[in-house]
C-alpha cells in the first residue's frame, strides 16, 4: 500500500518523442511516457474499438479489477493528455477515449468551407460528422474600361464618363450578401472623384452582391461625373473593396490629351470690333492678345503657350528648303546662339523666314455667324491644313513666310532681307518668276496663308480690329519724289539708319501725333503683313463681278479651270469700309462694307466690276487707316505700280 500511495504521487512531466520507437529497459521514466504518448497520437480511434472488452477478456479481468490494481479514476469528459499529467490521470483519460470509441458503422463525412458542402462520403464511424476546413481567402480581380471605346483610356475633360469594371472573385459563401464599395480617385493627387450609380452621387458608392456560386463575376457600372482639371497622363485609379473580406482590387485608367480646338465666332450684326468677337471650344475663358503701346511690349494674355505661337520661330532658310539655323527672336542680327547672323546678306543663299506649324481650320457660317476654328491636328474631314497643302495634296509640318517685304536681286531672285526696299513696279508673271527662281517650292503669298494669318489675329486679340490691337504700320510715309517712293527700308525706322524693334508681334499705336504710320508693324514675325507695300495674292480672282478661288496649289494668275466660282455675292458697291465677310472651305471673301475706320473690320474692300483682276492685300505706304485686312480686287496681273509687288513663300513641294 506504502508502494502505491508513492507511485500516486509522482508527477509524470514529458513530451511526446518525435518518432515512434520501442521501450528501452532501463531508460528514464519520462522518455518512456514520451514514446507511448506518441504511439497513442499516431493511432486513430478505429484502433481501439471495443479495446475495453477486449483488455478485459484477455487477462480474465473487469475494469473494476484495473481500477482496483492501477487506482486511476476515469474523468467525466475526454481530454488530452498532457506532460503534467500523473500516471494514474493519464491512464483515465486513456480509458475514456476508448469508451468513447463506439462501435464501428457506416456514419456520412460531410466536408464544409464557408457554410457551403464540398463533398460527402462514408466513413467506418459510429455517427455523421461534419468537417469544417478552414476559410480560404477571398480573391478578387478589377478590370475597368471607358464603357464608350472598350479601352482604359479618358480623353482629358470630359465629363459624365461612363465606366464598365469586371470583377472576379473566389471563395465566397453561396447566399451571403456582401457590400461592394466602389471609389475612384486621382493617384496623382489622391483626391478622390464624384461618381453616380443608380442616381446615386457621392466619392463612394455601394452596392450589394449574393453569390450563386464560390466563384464568379459582377459587372460594375458606374459613371465619373467629370475629370476637368485632370490633366494629361494622369491615371486614375478604380477602387473595388469587398465589405467583411478583407479583399479588394485596383485597375487604373490613364487620362489621355484631346487636340485642343480654339475658335471664335463673328456676330455679323454687331459692329463692334471687340464686343462681335466671342470665344468657343478651348478659347472659352482665354484672354486676349494685344500691344501694350504704352509700355512697348506685347502682351500674349492666354497665348503664349499656345503651338501656333510657341512653334513659330524666325529661321534662315536656305533655297532648297532646309533650315539653317534660328535667328534671335528679339535682335534678327543675330542667331539664336548670339553670333552674327546673314539677315542683310544678299550673298547669302536663302531667305529669312517665319516658320509656322501644321494648322488645321474649319470655317462655315450662318445668316448670324462666322465661325472659325483651328486646331494642330486635323478633328475631322472638315478641318483642312490648306495654307499647308502643296501641289500633291501633301500637308506639310511647316510653312514659311516672308519675314520682310519681297525685294529683288541683281540675280532676278525674289529675296526676303533685313536693310533692303520692298520691290514695286513689277508685274505679277515677273513676281512669279523671281520667286521660282529661288528653286522648287517657292512662290508668291496666296489666299490659303493670308486668311490663316488674318484670322489666327483676330482669334489671339478677340477683335475684328487687327490694326488697333497690334499696330497701324507704315501707311502714311509715300512720298512721290522718292526714288523708293517714301517705302521703309526692311528692318529700320523711317530714317533709314534706326534699327528699327525686332519682336515676333510689334506695333504702334496709331494716334501717335509725331509719326502716325510711319512705323513697321510685326505679326508672327512678319514685318509689315499690312502697309509699307501692297502685296499680290495667287489663289484669288475677281473677274467680271464674281469671286474664283482655289486654295491649294497650282496657281493661274487669271484663274482656270481648276479654280471655283462661288455664288458668294460680292458687296454692291465698289469700294467702303468693310462689315462683313463669308466664311467657309474658301476661306473668308468679303460680302458687305457699310462699317468704318473704326469698326466692322476697321479696313477698305475696292473692287472693279469688268475684268479679269488678281487680288492683292494688306494696303501699302498711302492707304492710311484703309490697311490690315485689306482687299483691293481692281488689279490685273499684268499692271504694275511701285506701291504692288510680291514676297516670296516656301512650302515643300
């Protein structure tokens, strides 16, 4: 008995050996429990299956009789057996398990994961059981597209953009509804953006969703109500968080920059230069260009950036086309690396010019309005590029236009150089045939790249009134006893030996009492575009009352075949201040005088009624307030006079 009470209260303090292993005699006691705590884990329950009878029927005794021998007591509910356990307590627990055994049967193993049955079979088990594995986490995928092309693509500034997201998703439980939360932001700045489903507005908007099936798919459709003020390149993120998961997805759409197009309208019953004009599309908001005459300087308001104006440089360009190099934009003595340049030099072999960009127009109208716009690529099949287009129907990147008034050299060459006089008295043929001298691809002005030139002024200055905004020019200083007749030499004042400003737009003012027009006027780097010398326009005719056009390469100079006759009405009487003009693939041809100096289009129309008569522009050095967009249709290409000449243009051929 004194034995006994001893071994009772030993505590027995192991661990289960790590394989299983066979007794030792002689090994420590707690290695020994540690191999047979291991054997009894490894062995499942079938194992024991009427273990109680049996130990009873092989040694002839009842479990009473073991209890009486061991003086273990077996617990009321089954438990593992742990290190600390003595012998006799591990020895109860062990006999309880193996009452617990039952008797072998034919019981169904059901397999669950997330409440949802996988799979069912049976099982050599006394009862049902259901195993539940552990939940698998949530996934899910977003894949969101601009619902309108299919793409991942926004065109900047739109608004009400219309999203389609596929969502997949694995592992959730059939029935169960969860809450999708949607919210769409600038990953740029983080700012989130407003979006609307089902009439709902907010930055986040939820929907539920009740899976049929562990695995599937949800279309989400959504709209972002606006990205103006997103710019281009941006993305976009689309935020998809699966409420009570811990799962969510990110796609991203990218914010793409949409051509700009900047226009006007003209308000044909409003002659009021600056209150006529009003802005459209991308122009809407800009401010206007103009002189600052006070101060000397011009004032680009919303333009300078603007490719039209941010593209267009002063180059020497030699005769066969190709650039030689950038002139200073502010002292054309120099090049654009501050050594001296050959803009006076007639040995040198090209031209200095004003390079302009690619520039898409569309012109039309109706009984109240002129409408224009432009733009660096071509929007549609109405937008054309004709002061662009050459004589195979090719748009070039650039054309170039004379920086100064066409003057002719001792090689019969039309040249365009600071320091000379603008060349008179020659007939429209010979001015054909200077410049072509000069090689392939130059010509005279025609009409594609005047009303280009004129129309992006009123679109910059937001008035029909050009030479009140940029400058009057020299339109007062002929004098018939001259041997230049009173015409300003190219690059320098009245005087002849001042330099005169060298700028991309220049002006001044006209009621300047001491020299008014008597000064150069620069736009685009054009020095005098109006006065100083009235030049010759190919592409546009007059003949016998009616306007013949053409816009593109080859010219006559009395009109062909090739050429349009509009139905545009000419203005009944044959000289005035002009009103009105007509808009369209013609480009603007004028309709109506009855304005003046100040108002309408602030410039004359003269036209002669019978003949044949090819146009020219701008007014010369004894128009006066007349000059700008000034047409005077009573020329024939064979007259000549001093104050009628040409200036050579480069377009590649």
């Amino acid at each position: 008995m004194a034995d006994n009470t001893i071994l009772t209260k030993i505590k027995a303090y192991f661990t289960a050996a790590s394989t299983r292993e066979n007794l030792t005699s002689g090994e420590e006691l707690q290695t020994s429990l540690g191999k047979v705590k291991k054997w009894f884990s490894d062995l499942g329950t079938a194992a024991f299956t009427n273990s109680t009878d049996y130990a009873a029927a092989s040694h002839n005794q009842a479990s009473s009789t073991i209890n009486a021998m061991t003086g273990y007591s077996k617990p009321q509910a089954t438990s593992a057996i742990t290190a600390t356990d003595t012998l006799n307590e591990a020895i109860g627990k062990l006999e309880k398990a193996i009452d617990g055994a039952g008797t072998p049967n034919d019981g169904v193993l059901t397999i669950q994961q997330n409440g949802t049955t996988l799979g069912t079979f049976s099982a050599n088990q006394a009862s049902n059981e259901t195993i539940n594995i552990q939940a698998i986490s949530t996934i899910m995928t977003s894949s969101a597209v601009n619902t309108s092309d299919g793409t991942t693509t926004i065109e900047e500034r739109k608004t009400n953009v219309s999203i389609t997201d596929s969502i997949s998703y694995s592992n959730l439980a059939t029935g169960s509804t969860y809450t999708l939360k949607t919210r769409v932001y600038d990953a740029t700045t983080g700012d989130y953006l407003s979006i609307t489903k089902d009439g709902v507005t907010s930055t986040e908007i939820s929907t539920t969703i009740t899976p049929t099936a562990n695995n599937g798919a949800y279309i989400n459709t959504f709209s972002i109500d606006s990205i103006v003020g997103v710019e281009a390149g941006t993305l976009i993120g689309v935020d998809e968080v699966l409420e009570g998961t811990s799962t969510g997805a990110v796609s991203f759409l990218t914010v793409t920059e949409v051509p700009k197009v900047y226009g006007f309208k003209i308000n044909k019953n409003d002659t009021n230069p600056d209150t006529r004009v009003e802005y459209m599309y991308d122009a809407i908001g800009m401010t206007p260009a103009y002189m600052d005459f006070t101060n000397g300087t011009f004032n680009y308001g919303s333009w300078g950036n603007v490719w039209f104006i941010s593209e267009n440089r002063p180059v020497a360009l030699k005769y066969d086309g190709t650039v030689d190099y950038e002139l200073d934009h502010t002292d054309f003595t120099k090049k654009l690396d501050g050594t001296a340049s050959d803009v006076s030099s007639t040995a040198y072999a090209g031209n200095f010019m004003s390079e302009m960009p690619t520039i898409y127009v569309k012109r039309w109208e109706d009984s109240n309005y002129n409408y224009m716009a432009f733009s660096k690529v071509q929007i549609d099949s109405d937008y054309l590029a004709q002061a662009h287009t050459n004589a195979n129907g090719v748009v070039n990147s650039h054309i170039y236009l004379p920086m100064f008034k066409g003057y002719k050299d001792s090689n019969n060459k039309l040249r365009s150089l600071m320091g000379t006089y603008p060349k008179g008295n020659t007939k429209a043929q010979d001015e054909v045939t200077y410049a072509s001298n000069c090689g392939g691809g130059w010509q005279l002005w025609d009409k594609a790249k005047i009303d280009l030139i004129m129309d992006l002024i009123v679109l910059i200055t937001k008035s029909t009134n050009s030479r009140a905004k940029i400058g009057y020019g020299n339109c007062m200083t002929y004098d018939s006893s001259d041997a230049n007749y009173g015409k300003m030499k190219s690059g320098y004042e009245t005087d002849g030996s001042t330099r005169s400003t060298n700028a991309q737009f220049y002006g001044y003012e006209g009621t300047e009492t001491t020299n008014y027009g008597k000064h150069h006027m620069i736009a685009f780097y054009i020095e005098d575009l109006w006065g100083n010398r009235c030049d010759r326009c190919l592409g546009f005719n007059f003949v016998n009352n009616e306007y013949r056009v053409k816009m593109t390469p080859p010219y006559s100079l009395n009109s062909d075949g090739t050429y349009t006759v509009l139905s545009v009405s000419p203005p009944s009487s044959t000289t005035g201040w002009l009103k009105n003009v007509s808009s369209g693939i013609y480009g603007d041809v004028p309709t109506e005088i009855g304005a003046s100096n100040i108002t309408g289009f602030a410039c004359n129309f003269y036209k002669s009624t019978s003949g044949i008569f090819l146009a020219m522009f701008g007014g010369g050095n004894m128009s006066g307030l007349q000059v700008s967009r000034f047409w005077l249709l009573g020329i024939s290409p064979s007259d000549s006079y001093n104050g009628y000449g040409g200036s050579p243009c480069y377009s590649a051929p």
